[in-house]
C-alpha cells in the first residue's frame, strides 16, 4: 500500500508539473516581452548589393608570349619578378638560346662557303664565255678563209676546186652551229652561278631567321606597366582545387604559350573572386563602388566589365569579376586591396523587413507578428534577399514583426523565475 501511494503521489507532482510548465510556456508566447526589439513592415525602393574584396590591377594587359622558334620546348633563363614595374622596351623574360647560336653559326659558315661558290661561278662562267667567243671567231675566220679559197676555184683543177666548196660548206656549217648553241651554252654557264646564288640566299635566309629567333628570345615590355607572371600550363603539377604554379627560372614552356602580361597602368581594373549564388545577379554593365583599403576614405566608381568562368571545389564555387575603374590617382598601386560593392537590382515600391526579422525552419520562410494576444508566427514567401533587406510578400505595410525570437528572448531575461528556469532546464 505504501508503495503504490508513493506511485500515485510521484504521478500527480509530474502531472501538475507539466501543467504549470506548459500554462507558462502559453503566457510566455502569447505576450509580448518589453525587450523584444520589433520593426514595421515598410513599402518603398530596395536596392540591393553584393559584397566581395578584391585587388587593383592595370587593364588593357599586353601579352608576352614565348617565341614560335620550331623547337618543342624552350627555357626560361631569366625572368621579372610578379609585380616589378618596368618602363617601355625593358627586358622582362629570356629564354636559353643554345641551339639558336648553334644554327646561327652553321648558317653564316654556309653563307661564307656559298659567297666562294659564287664566285668561283662567275669566274668559270666568264671563261667559258670566253671560250665560246674564241670558237665564234675562230668558226667566222675559218669560214672567210674557205670563201677566199673557193674564188681560186676557176683557176685550179677540178678536184682542188672540189676540196674547196667542201671545205667552205663545213666551215659554214660549223659557225651555223656554234651561232645556234651560242645562247643556250651561255645560259647553261649562267644556271650554274644561279644555283650558287640561290644556295647563297638560302644561307642568308637561314642566318637571318637564327638571328631573328635570337632577338625573340628577349621578351620586351611594349609600354609602360608592371610584370604579372602567367602560370604554367606545362607543368606536370597539378591537384584539383590548386592553381597551377607561377612560371620561374628554369622552366621549359612550349612556343607561343603565354609568359607574362604587362597591363596598361593609365586604365585600371579591379578584380573580385565572388561566390558562385551571384552569378544570376551580377551581369556586364552594373555600377560599383570600390574602396582602397590602403587609402581609407578614398571611394571610386566602376562598372562591370567581364565575368569569368566558374571554378573551385564544390564546397566554395567562385568565379572572377572584372571591374573598369574610374577616377585613378597617382597613389594607386598593383595589387592594392579593394573592398567592392556592386548595385545588382532595385526592386521599386516593394514590402521589405530587415534580413534578421525573417526566420527559417524545416523549408518554411516565416515571421514573428504581433497580434492582440501577442506575437505568432506567418508564414511569408521571400522575393529577394539582399545583406541587410529582405523582399517579401504575405504581409501589409504597417504589420509589425519581431527582430529576434520572442520566445528564446522572454526565456532569457525570466531566466531567474522560478517556472522559466524550470522549462529551460
């Protein structure tokens, strides 16, 4: 008997426990706490914006590409640091010339070679020229003679007189033929100085195109700026999420592969690496404001001008923003940090609350709202969320809203009551 009146005992102080508990928990949501901090819901223009640091940098950038020599690889021998300002025509990269100066040497001892051969062409040309002449006259006089010899015909025997006109027809025939072949052996003579000439020419085409590749291997700065070192994509490095390494000294690049940007410093740019949930708000041709950090108080304008591909890991997905600056100062560097901000939309007489009176749970986007017994919760549809406002609909202009939670807000300052102290613990 005794145990089970304890039984019977122990249930009814849980029973009116519970109780207690659960009419304190209803008086505590269904009256407004003076400590609730509230707001209004209000109409009027939203403006909203997207956040995001980034670097200043040079625009227009002048690319430097390593030199189309006809060799698979060439290497880097020396190179300008990342960030080093440079002044129109000076040095920024230079590549191993080795087999360059090879071929050059090669090709100007096969030019000296071919000079001698020319040479030599004309000399044996104009001798046989000469030689050509030599039997032209010789023919011509041997033909003259046998005319003379033939006049005596009449005077001489028969036989003798024969012997002549046989004598004078051969010589006729042999200048006729020597007068024939006179051009094309002269020619003949001539394609042989032609082909010396054309090895000539080849040598010096092949020294030139050395010398050329030998010039191309020094990268120049075409105008004023600051070095901005590309990666290399010929680097067997690589690991997803990671950026390829930067180009140094040493490495081997392939020809026409990109070795360094010079951009243009009288046209600035700012770059940003933004989150990928705004890329649906961010488009070509929005206004922006950019602040140096290193300049404080000092605000430019810009605009959007380009917007890269995206990339990373799929935990943090971001993609790069280019911004055209305007306004640049003597002060401003390459590389300083900006802290960008750009307009991406204004919503016109739209209802909007603060971003921190909108709550979330299990799917439901809700309010807390005052009513004549106190605050309950609304549910509401979302339009758009900015950093600080929130676009909204299902509500009026006017309704008033909880900036923090009631509940959690009374259970804080009751703590010290006796049945709020027992419903927290």
């Amino acid at each position: 008997m005794r145990k089970t009146f304890g039984l019977l005992l122990a249930v009814a102080v849980l029973l009116l426990a519970g109780w207690g508990g659960s009419h304190v928990y209803q008086e505590l949501r269904t009256q407004p706490g003076a400590a609730v901090p509230v707001t209004r819901v209000k109409r009027g223009d939203v403006t909203f914006h997207v956040s995001a640091q980034g670097a200043l940098q040079g625009g227009k950038s002048r690319v430097l590409t390593a030199p189309m020599t006809g060799s698979r690889e060439i290497v880097l021998t020396s190179l300008r640091r990342p960030g080093d300002l440079v002044q129109e025509k000076d040095v920024v990269a230079e590549f191993d010339t080795t087999e360059e100066t090879f071929k050059l040497r090669e090709a100007e001892a096969d030019l000296g070679e071919s000079e001698l051969a020319v040479k030599q062409s004309e000399y044996e040309t104009q001798a046989r020229e000469e030689e050509l002449l030599y039997e032209l006259i010789k023919a011509r006089a041997d033909l003259k003679v046998a005319e003379i010899e033939c006049q005596r015909n009449p005077l001489i025997a028969v036989l003798t007189a024969k012997q002549n006109d046989i004598a004078r027809i051969a010589a006729k025939e042999r200048l006729d033929k020597l007068e024939k072949d006179y051009p094309s052996r002269k020619a003949a003579a001539a394609a042989s100085i032609s082909i010396q000439i054309a090895a000539r020419e080849k040598a010096k085409m092949m020294a030139g195109t050395a010398r050329r590749n030998i010039d191309m291997m020094t990268l120049r700065a075409p105008m004023a700026g600051y070095v901005n070192v590309e990666r290399n994509q010929n680097s067997n490095f690589f690991y997803q999420g990671m950026q390829l390494p930067l180009l140094q000294i040493g490495d081997a690049v392939r020809p026409g592969m990109p070795v360094v940007q010079i951009p243009d410093l009288s046209t600035w740019e700012a770059t940003a690496q933004i989150g990928e949930e705004d890329r649906g708000h961010i488009a070509i041709g929005q206004e922006a404001v950019i602040e140096l950090v290193a300049l404080p108080g000092r605000k430019l304008t810009g605009t959007v001008a380009t917007l890269g591909g995206t990339a990373g890991p799929p935990w943090n997905r971001r993609f790069e923003c280019k911004l055209n600056v305007q306004g640049a100062t003597a002060e401003m560097r390459p590389g300083m940090t900006t802290r960008i901000v750009i307009t991406t939309h204004t919503a016109k007489s739209a209802l909007w609350i603060p971003a921190q009176a909108l709550y979330e749970s299990d799917g439901r986007k809700f309010v807390y709202i005052q009513s004549a017994g106190g605050f309950t919760t609304k549910d509401v549809t979302m339009l758009r969320r900015g950093e600080s406002q929130v676009v909204i609909d299902g509500l009026r202009e006017g309704d008033v809203v909880t900036m923090a939670n009631p509940i959690q807000n009374q259970d804080t300052t009751k703590s010290s009551s006796g049945p709020a102290k027992a419903i927290s613990k």
